[in-house]
C-alpha cells in the first residue's frame, strides 16, 4: 500500500486530476482517495497512522452483567510434526 499526503488545486469546472506514480505496470489496483475541503492555507498536510484519543475505552464489560469464561481445562499430548520432504 502506498499512503501519501498531498495538496492539489481543482480546476475552474470543480475537477481534480491526480497523477500518481505506483512503480507497479499494468497492475488492477485498488484506490482509496479521501477529499477534504476547508484546510488553512499554511497548516501542514500529516498522514496519522496511529488511533484517537479514547478510541479503545470500554464502556463496561462481560463481567459487569455476571458473564465469565470458565475454565479451559488442558491441552492434549500431541504427536511432533515430522517434515517430509527431508
């Protein structure tokens, strides 16, 4: 996947035309474009891989209605797995 953040400028009919070299010829791509009006002029286009802020606070859990995982109980004595192409 190539990510990358980038200004552009419509034209006068409300077009915008991208031209982004992949390095990957002829391939079926998919393509994901995210348009955002309204950015100040002199604030800095980032690219964020990382979560908000809360993003993974639980609003409770299992336990809180009497829920619990009971016991697994152990694992089986398995035969080693042998490659056969030795």
């Amino acid at each position: 996947m190539i990510a990358f953040p980038t200004k552009a400028k419509t034209s006068a009919d409300g077009v915008l035309t991208l031209s982004v070299p992949t390095g990957m010829p002829d391939a079926d791509l998919d393509v994901l474009v995210v348009v955002e009006a309204g950015l100040e002029p002199n604030r800095p286009v980032t690219f964020s891989s990382s979560w908000p802020v809360g993003y993974f606070d639980l609003f409770g859990s299992l336990r809180d209605i009497g829920l619990e995982r009971p016991p697994q109980g152990e694992l089986q004595d398995r035969l080693p797995l042998v490659p056969t192409y030795l």
